[in-house]
C-alpha cells in the first residue's frame, strides 16, 4: 500500500546542509496498523509528512498503491491526498472559525460532492467518533479529546484507504489517549490502513508493527 | 464551497475589528471616489434631462479647415447656412435640429442686472431634445417665419424675472437689450453641463442677433441630429460625409490656405473626445492616460491592501496547510482568497454606495452646478460593481498567490 525505497531528506540552508532521514525503506501491506516511533527531533513527523505527501523527499522513491508518485504534478498529488489520504495532527489544525461540521467537510469541498451528500457524509463521520451532538459547535467549545475526535471525523469522511496520524495522543491525557487510539483501531479494523507517529511505547505495543527511527535512520 | 469561504470571510472580518474598519475604510473611500467620479462621468456623457435621447444622437458642432500639413488650422461652430445645406437634408435622419452654440445677454430687474444665457433655435429643437414645459408651448414654424419676438424661459429665469407667485408669466413681457419678447413658454431648466441644450432663454433663430444669415460656412451655430434608432446612426454619418466630401474646395479654401474639410457628426461622447484628440492615435494616448490615472486611484490603496493582506498570510497559515493536506490544489485556495477578497470588498461597496448617494444628493443640492442631477442609476451601479470586483481582484491577486504556494508541511508547523 505504501512503499519507500532509499528515501532521504536533505534541509539545505545556506551554511548549514542537515540529514534529516537516511536511506527509510518501508513497506505498509493494506490494512496494516503501523507506529512509527523515535525520540523528539529524529525525522518522525519529517517521514510521515513524505508518507502523506505533505513534503518531498530529498532522493529515494515512494508508491502509494503501486503508483509512484515522483513525476506527479502539484494538482495530481492533491487528487490523492484527497483520495486515497487522511490526516490527523497532534495539535488538531482545526478552522476555529468554522463549525465542526464544516470543519469535517472540509476534504469533500474539493470532489465533486453537493452540499447536501457532504453534509450526510459529515454527519456519518461524526456519529462514528461519538460527536454527532456537537456539529453546530466551534473548536475553541470542545475539549482536546473532543477536538481530536472531530479531527478523526475529518479525516475519515473522504472514505480515505490510508490514515496518517501524526503524535494523535500527544495533546491528551490518557485516558482521552487511549479512548482516540480505541477509534483508530476500530478504523483499521474496518479495514483503513494506518501509519501512526508516537513516542509512547504503550501506545505503539498496540499497533501491527513498529518502525523505529533514531537520528533519521530506520533502527528497526 | 462558496458558503464555506464565505464564512471563513466573514470570521476573518470579525477577528481583527481594528484590522476590518482600517481596510473597510479604505476600501470604502476608494469605491467612492470612483462611485462619484462614474455618476459625474454619466452625467456629463449618458441620456439626461433634457437630451434623454443621447443614444440615437449625432452631435455636428466643429468645422475644422486645416492643409494637408497641419501647419495651419482653423476650427469652431458651422454657420446657419452651412448645417441647412448639408445637415438638415439628410435623408437617414428622423430629424435635424439646428441651435446657436451659446449666446449671452442681460435683462435688468428694478435696475439689477441678470446676465443671461440665450439660445436661438428652429422649430425642431424641441422635438430633438425633451424639455419639460411647465407652462405654455414652444414656438412653431409660424412664429419662425415671421421671426416673432417670442421666447420660451426656464422657470429659474422666471422666478428671478417675474418672481414667483403662482400666476402665468405667458403672454408676458421680457426686455432682453432693449427688446420685448413674449414669454410663450417656460421649460424646467437644465444643468450648464449639457452645453448645447443649456441656457435660460430661447428665441426662434429668426429673432434678432441670432446672425442666422452670417455668409460662410463658419458661423456659430451647430446640429443635433435624431436617428429613429441607434442602428441608423453610421448610415447618418455616413450619408453626411458623403455631403462633406461634395463640398468644392474652393468653397473652404480661404484663398489657397485650407485644403482639408474636417467635419463630423459624432456621437456626444465621440464629439466631446474629438476635442482633446484629432487622431486615433492622440485618442489611445488619451485612453490610456485615463486608464493609467483610474488605475492609480484603485491601485494604491489596493497595494496599500495587498501588504496588509500579505503580513497577515501566517495567521492563517494552518488553515492553508489543512486545506492542502486534504486535498485542495492551489487554484482552489487563489479563488478561496480571491472571493473572501471580493466578498470584503463587495462590503465596502456597499458602504460606498450609500456614501456616494449622499455625496452626490449633497453636489445636487449644493448649487455648484444648477439643475445637478448626478444620480445611481443602472449604468452607474454596474459600473459601480464591475470597479468593485476589478478593485477586489487588484488586490487579493498577489496575497492569495502567495498563501495558495506556502509548503504544506511548514504551513502545519505554524
């Protein structure tokens, strides 16, 4: 489903040229539940960013379900974002001026889906993390589980194959933790695929597989 | 997705109201300029009391003699005779009138002195134009043939002449130089700004001083030519430049120093440009010194917007970098930016117009220029629209560029 090969991250500044990944090879099999984890500042984030195709690699080559996607225009890799991709950050990255609701339209505004399917779409979405009575609220009215929760909406009501999750617990106590990390394994047991970024070792004793980092190079 | 941005604008708007009222402002101020600039630009060019049929039209009221060279020229109205022979015979035409281009005189009120605009027209003068008669009628082929001391007033001359009571001044009395005329009629008077329909009185061309019957094609009086529809005008003109071209050289020569006969029926806006310009080329000169001025009234405040725009990018710097990661190609976030752009500046439009309604209700009654009706009107409110959204786009071009190319994954670390 996702496949890396020799990918490596280069940030070039004028006096200083720093490695952020080196040589990653990873292979995530559809439906896989994968954590990824290292400690602060080892290229975590920077390699699920290049996975979600939030940033480009320095070298190296990435396919999404078999296709790479090296030679892809701006236009064709926001088609599959859109598509095949769903994100969630640690710190949320709600529109605090949209209603929740419009917050988890969001993804559908750019497909060719009416007002009225997105508006069903979304409240699916919401009703599946717990949420479906919070729809009119703002983010700045929920709590950060409840916050979190409209964030999992968002990235599940494009239907997406694949779920990034970048540190989802992060912001949370555990309990709140545990009960976010109880909806994504009900996601991929549903069938989603899922590459998770977290530094709890609890947390990632829970998911398939576990890729570790340490100083941008792949450990285990 | 319109709704969405919409209300994304609307947030932005209420985030910051110091930040609102300072672009609302400027927004607001600009629009106005060009909102009262556009109602004047109407008022001076578009179909108004008392010429509402400007746009079947054609204006004859140069005659330019000038050699091959142009090193020597003369210009300035046509005489009487002139526009008889060759602008009243043209069969396209609905009709033709012909008018003096101004005239001044003075009538004397218990020993004060009125200083009066005169006009002396023919018969169809008042078909071509559409003057409201408040009272009596104007004057007829009779009246012209046996060149009658008649005269038609507007109604501001009659209050300052007779002083208003009520009653009917026809049939009443006007020394004008030390000739009677009798009011037959009173019109409602008309703005200055419409110079070739605009004076306080009118006589029949035959009354005295008209010089109706001045020899030579230069003279002082100029045409206004009515088509049944606007369709017919180039068939007028044409019809008339074949008059033109007939004429013999001998007859505008001036003893060998003229070899050129420019004369023209143009449209008012046309006629009013020819002025300024002789050329096509002196014409796109002046086109685009227009162009450039309008666009420097729009464009500084508009880079004046653009940079505050741009310095706020960062605060909404996540919101870009979601909409990305979840699939927004930057031609939907530089349309996002664009709209929210125009929806504010559309609100400053709004401001605008009620602004410019009360600036030009205050020029109407301030009596700068008498019988003012500078109004918002179709034209001018489409007009109005289309300098909003060229206004918007102005200035949300270059901030929405900017934020629809910001990196995903730096937008997400703000």
């Amino acid at each position: 489903m996702i496949k890396l090969q020799n990918v490596e991250k280069v940030y070039r500044t004028s006096s200083i040229e720093t490695l952020a990944l080196n040589n990653i090879n990873i292979d995530v099999k559809k439906g896989e539940f994968v954590s990824i984890m290292g400690p602060s500042g080892c290229g975590k984030s920077t390699l699920l960013n290049i996975i979600g195709l939030l940033d480009a690699p320095s070298k190296g080559q990435i396919e999404i379900d078999g296709s790479p996607v090296e030679r892809y225009t701006d236009k064709h890799l926001a088609e599959l974002r859109n598509r095949k991709l769903g994100f969630i950050f640690q710190s949320f990255h709600l529109i605090n001026d949209l209603s929740v609701i419009d917050n988890v339209e969001i993804p559908l505004l750019y497909r060719n889906t009416s007002a009225k399917q997105r508006r069903e779409l979304a409240q699916e979405a919401l009703e599946k993390v717990g949420l479906s009575n919070r729809m009119k609220h703002f983010p700045k009215q929920l709590s950060g589980g409840q916050k979190q929760r409209v964030a999992i909406a968002r990235a599940i009501v494009g239907k997406p194959e694949i779920i990034l999750a970048d540190e989802p617990t992060g912001n949370l106590d555990s309990a709140m933790g545990n009960e976010i990390l109880g909806i994504l394994q009900k996601l991929n047991t549903d069938g989603a695929t899922i590459v998770m970024v977290t530094h709890d070792e609890a947390m990632a004793k829970k998911t398939d597989r576990l890729i570790r980092l340490f100083d941008g190079t792949q450990v285990s | 997705m319109l709704t969405n941005y919409i209300k994304i604008a609307w947030k932005v708007l209420l985030r910051h109201p110091f930040y609102t009222f300072i672009t609302l402002f400027g927004i607001t101020l600009t629009l106005t300029v060009l909102m009262v600039v556009t109602s004047f630009l109407d008022h001076l060019f578009g179909a108004h009391y008392p010429e509402e049929k400007r746009s079947r039209s054609l204006y004859i009221a140069t005659l330019i003699q000038t050699d091959s060279a142009n090193t020597t020229m003369s210009s300035g109205p046509a005489s009487f005779e002139f526009l008889k022979k060759y602008a009243k015979t043209l069969k396209t035409a609905e009709r033709v009138s012909v008018m003096n281009n101004f005239g001044f005189s003075n009538a004397y009120v218990n020993g004060k002195r009125i200083k009066l605009n005169t006009k002396y027209t023919d018969v169809e003068f008042w078909s071509v134009t559409d003057f409201e008669f408040l009272e009596g009628k104007p004057y007829d082929e009779t009246n012209i043939r046996n060149a009658d001391h008649v005269a038609v007033i507007t109604d501001a001359l009659r209050d300052q002449y007779f002083g208003f009571d009520g009653e009917s001044v026809v049939g009443k009395t006007i020394d004008i130089e030390n000739i009677n005329y009798r009011v037959i009629g009173v019109v409602k008077g008309s703005p200055p700004t419409r110079v070739y329909t605009y004076s306080d009185v009118y006589f029949p061309y035959t009354a005295p001083k008209s010089n109706y019957e001045e020899k030579g094609m230069r003279g002082r009086f100029v045409a206004i030519v009515l088509a049944k529809n606007p369709a017919d005008l180039p068939a007028i003109q044409a019809e008339f430049d074949s008059h033109i071209a007939r004429i013999p050289r001998s007859e505008y020569s001036d003893n060998n120093r003229f070899n050129v006969l420019i004369v023209k029926a143009d449209t008012y806006f046309d006629h009013f440009l020819s002025m300024f310009t002789r050329s096509d080329k002196d014409r796109i000169a002046l086109y685009a010194i227009v162009g450039l001025v309008l666009l420097m009234i729009m464009g500084l405040p508009a880079v004046n917007l653009v940079n505050v725009n741009v310095s706020r990018i960062l605060e909404r710097a996540s919101e870009i970098g979601v909409r990305k990661a979840f699939g927004a190609p930057a031609k939907a976030l530089l349309w996002q930016f664009i709209i929210e752009n125009i929806f504010i500046t559309f609100i400053g439009g709004a401001f605008a117009l009620i602004l410019t309604f009360a600036v030009i209700q205050f020029i109407n009654a301030s009596g700068w220029i008498a019988y003012a009706d500078l109004t918002i009107n179709l034209p001018v409110f489409l007009i109005s629209i289309l300098v909003c959204l060229v206004f918007g786009l102005l200035s949300g071009v270059l901030p929405a560029f900017r934020m629809s190319r910001l990196k995903i994954a730096e937008a997400l670390k703000v």
